[in-house]
C-alpha cells in the first residue's frame, strides 16, 4: 500500500509504500508500476520504481499534481493484483579472466571461492528495480554472509556483462561503464539490446532470475 | 534527386542533435535527454517553417564550422550566439532569430554562447537522422541516438533532406532573459538537513561549476549540512532535482541524468526556470528562492503562455 503521497517537484507524484527494503513493499510497488502502465492515465510520461518508492512524471502541460494524485488514490488493491513477472535463468561464466573482485570477496567475506560460487549460484533472486544506467538489473537479496561494500575506489571502466555482488543485491553492467560493484563473473547473454524498440531490456522489476555457471569454453561458444 | 549535406569543418564543444526527447523509459533506465533549452529549439524550428517536433543542432560554447553544400536552404540560430556566414567573398555578422539563406558552398561558423551555454541550428528541411525509441536525442554519456550516440565530430557529413524551398525570411526580436533566483520547492529529504544549513541553501549564493554538463549541474559555495543521513535508498530521479551528496556541495539533475540516485534531495527547480537554469554558465552566481507548488503550477502556465505567444508572432 501506498503510506504516503507528496509532490516532487511541481511536475512529479512521489509515492512512498514504507522505509523498509523487501520484497514485500517492492513487490507492492512493482503491483501499481503495473497497473498504472496499462491504464494510459492522460499526461503521464514517465514511471520510476525503486526498493520502496514509485515517481510519476507527468507533463505539467497535460495535467497537475492534483489530478494526478485523484486518479492514483482511485486505484484499488484489486486492480494492482496481476503480476507479469518471468522467470528468468542467466549463465555466468567465473573464470579468472572475469571475476576481477574474488580475492577482495574471499579475504572481506571470510569465504572460500568455492562457497561463495556455491550459495550464489543456489541463489533465487528477484528483480527490486532496473535502471541507473540503462537495463541494470538489482537483485537481491543476497544472504547475510555474502554481503560485502562496494569498493573504495570504483573502476572507471567495469567491463559490459559483468555480473556483480555489493550488500545485498547483485546486477549486471549491460555496457561498459564506471562502477564500484565486486565483479565476480560476466554473462554472455545480451541482458539490454538497444536494438530492439520493444522491451530492450530482458529483466523488469518483478522477475525472477536463477545464475547459471558455465565453462569457458561454453561462454565462447554461446553466440554461435 | 540532388545531394545536399552539410561538412563538419570544426565539431565544436558538444554539439548533438535534440528533439523533445523520449518518454516512459525511466524504469529501464533511459532519461528524457531533448534540448536542454525548450523554447529556443521550439523557436528555432518555427523560425525555419519546420514542424515544432524536429531534431536541431544543438551546441554548447564553442559551436560547429559547417560547410553547406546542394541546393539554397533556409538556416536560423536561437540563443545569444555570435555566429558568422561567409558567402563567397563575403562575411556577415549574423543575428539570432533572423533567417539566412545558403547557398552552395557556404559556411556557418557560431563562434561562441555569449554568457550563456546552449544555442540551435535549425533548417528548412530535415536531418537524415536515425530515431531511437522515438527520438533522434543524442545522449552521449549512454551512447543512445541519432549519430550512433556520439556528439558530431569533425570531417563527418550530415545529410538532409526534404527542404523546403518556399519559406520567406524571417525574424523576431527576442531577448533571452537571464535569471540569478532559481525557483525551488522543498525536496523529499528537505530535513535531512540542519536548521542552519536549510538557511545556507535558501540564501546563500552558490557558483556553477566548470564540471557541468547535460547530466547536472554542480554548484560550489558554503557546504550544506546533513544531520540525518549522506545516504538515501536508490530511488528515481528527475530533472531539476537537486541532490546533495556527503560532501555538502549540490548537485542539478539535467537532462541526460541517471535515472536512480541514492543522496538526499534537498529542492526541485520549478519547471518554469528549467530553460533559463541551464543557460546559466560556470562561474556564474545562483540563489535558490523557495515557492509554494500551486505557485509553480501558475507561473508555468504563464511561461508556457509566452511560448506560445512567441511562436504565434512568427
């Protein structure tokens, strides 16, 4: 449920389900995301969901704050029932060559490589949101053991497809970029193709995603 | 069918194409990008006899050195721009919302943004461009657009087509107002911070950083203090957020911004000063002035009034 609505801005709805980071109150968010998507409410040209919060952009051209909020507090539990997730399985290749971070992981989490392989890859995560650069997935949540802060000094170029761990999410950089996460592997799947004008992005908030491990000899061979 | 092209002599600074930008890609993490500046591509395409939605050149500072060649076309720039057009033997000054005809083998060189940052090159006629989910926008720092995501660069030609050979000369007398008190509502965190740094960012003058660009606007000046928490959970941003990161000193969200930020958001700028902000340049000096919504609902209807009233004189 949404606990509070207030203005961002004068062409912005910031609606707040709750403090918390789960995936209770995300899956709430994810719900009305959803749901206002397929209802085309006039002048709304943009929506931000995150762990616990959803932003409503909207041309202040087409409409206001009050309008907006009216046609928000209008919608029921009922109506923001449906869920569209997926289920998604991503493969992972951890060679050496990919995983920049595993020594930092081993020596901060006290963790053999081995282990740390092991829980992540048993690991069911859930997309919380996608965004910062475009399709990064957040997933989480990783258990208490694995989580690690990201590192002191970022790297200005994170290799596109590496599949990083920082707290309690893990993601995917979909193109080279600056970051900061522990880069334990990289996928060979196409995770964001700018392409594709339709639904460029593989994972959405909602999804559900398994890692699977591969060899490297599997990852070479995987776009053939 | 005759060839007509433009040929990039000099790039410039930071010169792309913008239209109105993309929408309804924030959850996936792509923001608006469009000019930065609204009204002046709004009036540059108008001035041009274009449809208002077509993409521009736009250019920040130091703009392009282009060399046209094909067919007689209409060019127009909007901003405060000193720009110049040789024709043949002959260079003429040139002025901003007055309409040139080129010929074959002509030059446009726009030498610089005069104590301001953005101006628009528009045509009678239409870029060759490619769209991206809708959009020929060109954000650079996520290589999504028009131009394979790049910024233009030299030698590159820039192909057009459909000009449109019955449009009259045309001008208007137009000043770009300059603005120093940046409208603001209280953002979503707007108590993360002391009582005495509320008061800082409400009426101390900040200066625009030279580390400004299409994704934000960094200010220096008296730091502001947190005494809640440097940290928020990742949550959307938009345009004209203003954020405030550990080190006391705050950020703008523009255009191209990140979609999802995890520091405080002390303000938002109200739309109505959105175009006249990012025309504000490094070095120069800002104040905050704090506005209740409904004011900023009202005085972006008037701007947008204006707009309109401008357009219509052309």
């Amino acid at each position: 449920m949404i606990k509070n609505i207030s203005n961002l801005g004068d062409a912005a709805l910031y609606c707040d389900f709750g403090a918390e980071v789960n995936k209770q109150i995300n899956s709430e968010v994810i719900k009305y995301f959803n749901t206002i998507r397929e209802k085309n409410i006039k002048g709304i040209n943009n929506l931000t969901p995150s762990y616990n919060k959803l932003i409503i952009s909207y041309d202040l051209n087409l409409t206001s704050f009050n309008k907006i909020k009216e046609e928000i507090e209008k919608l029921t539990q009922s109506e923001t029932s449906k869920s569209i997730s997926k289920n998604l399985e991503i493969p992972v290749c951890c060679d050496e060559s990919f995983s920049l971070d595993m020594e930092r992981l081993e020596k901060k989490l006290n963790l053999k490589r081995d282990e740390i392989l092991e829980n992540f890859f048993n690991k069911e995560f859930f997309c919380y949101m996608t965004g910062f650069i475009a399709g990064m997935p957040f997933l989480g949540d990783l258990d208490e053991q694995m989580r690690a802060q990201r590192l002191e000094t970022p790297r200005v170029k994170v290799p596109k497809g590496s599949v990083g761990m920082t707290e309690q999410f893990a993601n995917i950089y979909t193109f080279e970029s600056p970051g900061g996460w522990n880069i334990i592997g990289n996928t060979p799947l196409e995770v964001f193709d700018s392409s594709k004008q339709k639904e460029p992005n593989l994972i959405n908030p909602g999804d559900t995603v398994k890692f699977k491990q591969i060899t490297l000899e599997e990852y070479k061979n995987y776009n053939e | 069918m005759s060839n007509n092209y433009f040929k990039v002599i000099r790039a410039g600074i930071n010169t792309t194409f913008q239209d109105k930008g993309r929408n309804n890609l924030y959850h996936i993490g792509i923001p608006f990008s469009g000019a930065m500046d609204n009204r002046n591509y709004l009036l540059a395409n108008k001035l041009v006899g274009n449809k208002l939605d077509l993409p521009a050149i736009e250019f920040a500072y130091q703009g392009p050195l282009l060399k046209f060649y094909g067919d007689k076309i209409n060019i127009v720039i909007t901003g405060d721009v000193v720009f110049n057009i040789k024709q043949k033997d002959n260079k003429i000054e040139g002025n901003c919302y007055e309409t040139y005809q080129l010929e074959h083998e002509d030059e446009i060189n726009i030498l610089s943004t005069n104590k301001s940052v953005y101006g628009y090159l528009a045509i009678s006629g239409s870029f060759d461009l490619k769209l991206q989910w809708g959009s020929c926008s060109i954000n650079t720092k996520a290589n999504i657009g028009s131009n394979d995501g790049k910024k233009l660069e030299n030698d590159q030609e820039i192909k057009i087509s459909n000009i449109n050979k019955n449009i009259n000369k045309k001008k208007i007398s137009y000043l770009n107002s300059k603005i120093e008190n940046i409208r603001i509502m209280k953002g979503t965190n707007f108590d993360y911070f002391s009582e005495e740094g509320k008061k800082v960012f409400l009426e101390k003058e900040y200066t625009v950083s030279k580390l400004s660009d299409r994704m934000g606007m960094r200010l220096e000046g008296p730091k502001i203090e947190n005494v809640v928490n440097t940290n928020i959970k990742s949550e959307g941003l938009l345009k004209g957020v203003i954020q405030v990161p550990a080190d006391g000193n705050p950020i703008i969200m523009l255009s191209d911004h990140g979609t999802i930020g995890g520091y405080p958001k002390i303000a938002v700028v109200a739309s109505v000063d959105y175009d006249r902000l990012v025309q504000i340049s490094p070095g120069s000096k800002i104040k905050f002035k704090e506005i209740e919504l409904s004011d900023a609902e009202t005085l972006f209807k008037l701007y947008e009034m204006e707009t309109q009233n401008l357009l219509s004189q052309i």
